[in-house]
C-alpha cells in the first residue's frame, strides 16, 4: 500500500476536492476578508478586531495581523479567484483591501498595511 507524503515528513495531512482554495483558503480567506469588511465600515478599530476574534475563537493572531503577515495583495489575489472561480458574491473583495493593495500598503513585507512594522 502506498503511503501518504506527508507521513515520510512526519506530517498530519488532509484531503480535499480539488476546488478552488480547497479546505484552508476557502475558510480562511473569506475570514480576512470580512475584517476587513468590518475595518472599512467603522464596525471596530483594527485592534478591536484583531482583540475580539483572538480572545473568542483562541487563535494567536487576529485576522487583520494575519493579513498583514501573509501580504495584502496575496489575500486580494486569492479572494479575487474565489470570486471569478465560484461566482459568488460572499467573495466579493473588500474594497478596503483593494485599496490598500492599490495603494501599495501589502503588509509587513512593505512595512504597512493594516498595521504599521519598522
């Protein structure tokens, strides 16, 4: 019987259908995406967000942090397929986070984004 790859890594995998974003982006993504939905709507400050999702769900790093560190214009480009991929509009792109990539705020590795980083 043929073995798993991931198991030779000592590794934990899963299965997915092979859809777009498959389990993890088509979860976390959208996740990202309505933060920044909220941002933009004056729903919370950054730091409320961030707090309040951290705090109830246990996770070490709120969604705009998240974002932050993966890169906007990464969140941006997968939401973007979600979209035209699924043609649903609960992936339509916050359009916070367009103008953030547009204006060339990606995150950490610019320096900001949601936050700022020195």
């Amino acid at each position: 019987m043929e073995s798993c790859p991931g198991e030779s890594m000592k590794k934990i995998t899963t299965v997915s259908k092979d859809i777009p974003g498959f389990i993890a982006n088509r979860i976390l993504m959208p996740y990202i995406n309505e933060a920044a939905f909220a941002l933009g709507e004056g729903i919370g400050t950054r730091e409320d967000i961030d707090t309040t999702m951290k705090l109830g769900t246990n996770v070490p790093m709120g969604p705009l942090t998240l974002a932050d560190f993966i890169g906007l214009d990464t969140c941006l480009a997968i939401m973007e397929v979600l979209h035209t991929e699924l043609g649903d509009s609960k992936y339509r792109p916050a359009p916070l986070l367009k103008n953030y990539v547009k204006a060339g705020l990606l995150g950490k590795k610019t320096g900001e984004g949601f936050y700022k980083y020195d």
